[in-house]
C-alpha cells in the first residue's frame, strides 16, 4: 500500500519513519527541494503543493496513487490534503473542512453563527486602509492575527484602541487579510484528539504555558489528567470538540485545537486544526502521556488492509510537562551535562540544541523558540514540574545581554 505526504518538513519525519514500520510506500510532495522529509521517503517530488491540479498529476499515476494521506503537522495547505482525500476516497479530512479550519475568518463566522465561539471579529482585508480604531467596538483587549496564519507569526495583544492605533492600525495596507478579535482571558489549553465515524475522542489534553503578553508563546505544555477537580472543564471540552467537529465537518481525522479555559470554567475555542499538533507533541509528548501514539493508530484505521487493530483509548498516566528553552536576551555561557541531568531529575527526555557561545534573544513566535531544543519530565504534581523546571534552568550558566 501507498501512503502520500504532502508537505514535507522536518514535522512530517515521525510519521513518514512509522509508515514504513507499517510496511507502506512513501511518496513525499513538497514545494521545497530541503524540505526534509523528501529524502526520508520511498518517492518524492517537488511541487507546489498550494495547487491541488499539480499534486494530482502526480498522484494520478499508477504507480504513486495513495492509499492514504499520512497525518503531519501543516498549516494552510491543508486544503490540499483534503483535495487529494476527496478525489481518492480516502479516510481522512475534506478539502471543505480543511478549508474552513485554516481560515481563521471563515471558522469564527460558521462557528459564532452555530453558537460555538462567543466573540466579536473584524476581517481587515489586504490591500485596504479602514477601519481606524474608532470603528471597532470597545472589545479590548484585542488580538491581531493573519487570516492564514499558523506557528503564531504575526499574532499580537494590544490592550487599548490607542495600543492597536500606534502598534499596528498605523502600519496599513497590510499584504495579507488579518483579522483582528476579542481576546478571550484564562488559562490556555491545547487537545489532541480524533474523530473516528464523527465521533470525537479526547487523546490528551495539555496545559499550556505561555510567555507574558504580548506575544504569549507557548514555552511548555503539562499533561492535563481527568481528576475530581478538573473533569467538568475535561468533559465541557469533549462536549465542544464534538460540536465544533459536526459544524465544521470533521469525520474521520486527527485534530488539534487550542482552547482557553474562560472564567465561568467554559472553554473557549480558539483554533483547531484538522492535523496532528507540532512541537514534538504528536511524535514525542503526546504519546509518552497519552500511551496513545495517535500517527499511528490513524494509519491503521485509515487502511483495514493492514490488518491491525487500533485503538485510541489514552492509558492514564502520571503528570508530565516538555518545557521548551524559553530563554530570553542572554548568552549561553555553559549548558549543563545530559548524564549529570539524568541522574538528578525524572527526566524522560532532554534534547538541548543550545551550545555555550550562542546568544537568544527574545521568544516572539514558534520559530524563535522550537529549534532550541526540549526535554520532558514526570513527577506527582505540576507544582513539583515547576520546581524541577526551575532547577533545570538554573544548571545553565546564562549572561543577561540587556
Ligand atoms: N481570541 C483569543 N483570545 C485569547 N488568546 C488568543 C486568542 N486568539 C489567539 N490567542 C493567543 O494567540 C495564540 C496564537 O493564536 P492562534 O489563533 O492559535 O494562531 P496560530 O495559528 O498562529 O497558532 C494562541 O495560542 C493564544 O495564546
Ligand atoms: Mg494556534
């Protein structure tokens, strides 16, 4: 059988390595001639992967037609993915569902009118020079995003009409539609989940957290575990997810979503996606914690050919966290031993791409932060997480360079 992968960045190597595992033949597209993952597969080509008649020509001959799209991490070309499901049959998202979930407008606009996502959100479209701030409402904070965007690139937090004016109302005409929305407060969460016949299943989901606002960039995630304290805000989750999959049109996919926790305990939907989360969650944290290794399961439910069964039924574990290197304005001068850490922290994996020398500056968005590295630790509560955390950062011998 032939598994298709259509964007190959260095996020689509896990699923590629565990598709051959399962026996299949790879074929990667990918714009990029670098992208990583074309040399990982069976077969690949570069393509422009935004336009679906391209990859179909590819697709169509005998010899690469797929069996199944393989789940990766990819933003708005996800549309592509659902075209290419449509036109083979196969089990996986659709392009109009795919459509509806990497266009921030069109998602809000569907969801606020099914009751779904409680906020106000005005489109900017490229090009233009209206509104200033006086035509919005009073709804701020705001938060500033690009319809297509994905990673958090270009996301702000202005927290007055004088704030969005001067720091972004200012800078018009954009090249790109933005959309700029209420923000929402709370704690924010991230889900990894499936539809399975449109049925929803919570894999795992995780606490996030963030740098301060502005910029608010993930730098961690806790695994979040049903308990007597949390199962009303766990279930209302399951609830949503479900809800927001038959609106949207999701059956048979993985999906990913960032949600925030509001203050009446009731979340709040901020973005899904028809995909598997990046991050080293899908490939590394979700299935240390989850016991779910959701690329996988995918796979083998997408294909009975296969003849295995899956399940995503998440085996409770303990408490765990994967911390990014969220180091900020500093120069490394010495990064602490792998070994020595080993032996003194519940560590379950430690990946420091930090070397003494380097300097980091501030975290503003995914890029800035994902390639410094990871590690991963478990213990009996987020509280002794934190600690540990802290501990580990103070291994580090770090200069202040502001
Ligand atoms: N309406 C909102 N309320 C509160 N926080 C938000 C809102 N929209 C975005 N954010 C914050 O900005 C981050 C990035 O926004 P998101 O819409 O997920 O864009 P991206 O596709 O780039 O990930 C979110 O993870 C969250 O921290
Ligand atoms: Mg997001």
């Amino acid at each position: 059988m032939r598994a298709a992968v259509i964007g190959a960045s260095s996020e689509s190597i896990y699923t590629i390595s565990k598709a051959k595992e399962l026996g299949l033949f790879v074929v990667a597209l990918d714009g990029n001639p670098k992208a990583p993952g074309l040399k990982e597969a069976d077969a690949s080509f570069v393509v422009d992967i935004r336009d679906p008649e391209k990859v179909f020509e590819i697709l169509d001959k005998e010899e690469n037609k797929p069996d199944v799209v393989l789940p990766v991490p990819i933003g708005r070309y996800l549309t592509t993915t659902g075209a290419v499901n449509d036109r083979y049959g196969l089990v996986g998202v659709t392009e109009e569902a795919a459509g509806i979930c990497t266009d921030k407008y069109e998602f809000h606009r569907i969801l606020n009118e099914n009751g779904l996502r409680d906020a106000e959100l005005y489109l900017l479209p490229a090009g233009s020079d209206v509104p200033d701030a006086s035509e919005l409402n009073d709804m701020y904070p705001v938060v500033v995003k690009p319809r297509f965007g994905s990673g958090s690139r270009g996301v702000e937090i202005f927290n007055s009409r004088a704030e969005l004016e001067e720091k972004f109302l200012k800078g018009q005409p954009y090249d790109e539609d933005y959309c700029i929305e209420s923000c929402i407060p709370g704690p924010e969460y991230g889900v990894d989940g499936v539809f399975v016949d449109g049925k929803f299943k919570l894999i795992l989901l995780r606490g996030k957290k963030n740098t301060p606002p502005p910029y608010r960039e993930c730098v961690g995630y806790y695994s979040v575990l049903r308990t007597e304290e949390n199962k009303e805000f766990y279930d209302r989750v399951v609830d949503l997810m479900q809800k927001i999959g038959d609106c949207v049109g999701f059956k048979d996919n993985l999906i990913h979503a960032d949600i925030i926790k509001d203050n009446n305990n009731r979340p709040f939907i901020i973005e899904t996606s028809a995909r598997p989360s990046g991050h080293n969650l899908h490939n590394l944290f979700t299935p240390m914690a989850s016991g779910v290794d959701e690329v996988v399961e995918f796979i083998k439910y997408a294909l009975p050919g296969l003849n295995k069964t899956y399940s995503f039924d998440a085996k409770t574990k303990g408490n765990m966290v994967i911390r990014y290197f969220d180091f900020e304005d500093v120069r490394v001068n010495k990064v602490p031993d792998e070994k020595e850490l080993m032996k003194k922290y519940p560590l379950k994996a430690w990946q420091c791409n930090l070397q003494p020398g380097m300097f980091l500056g501030k975290v503003t968005n995914g890029a800035s932060i994902m390639g410094r590295g990871f590690y991963v630790l478990e213990a009996a509560t987020h509280f002794e997480l934190d600690g540990y955390c802290d501990a580990i950062k103070s291994e580090f011998e770090l200069e202040e360079t502001k």
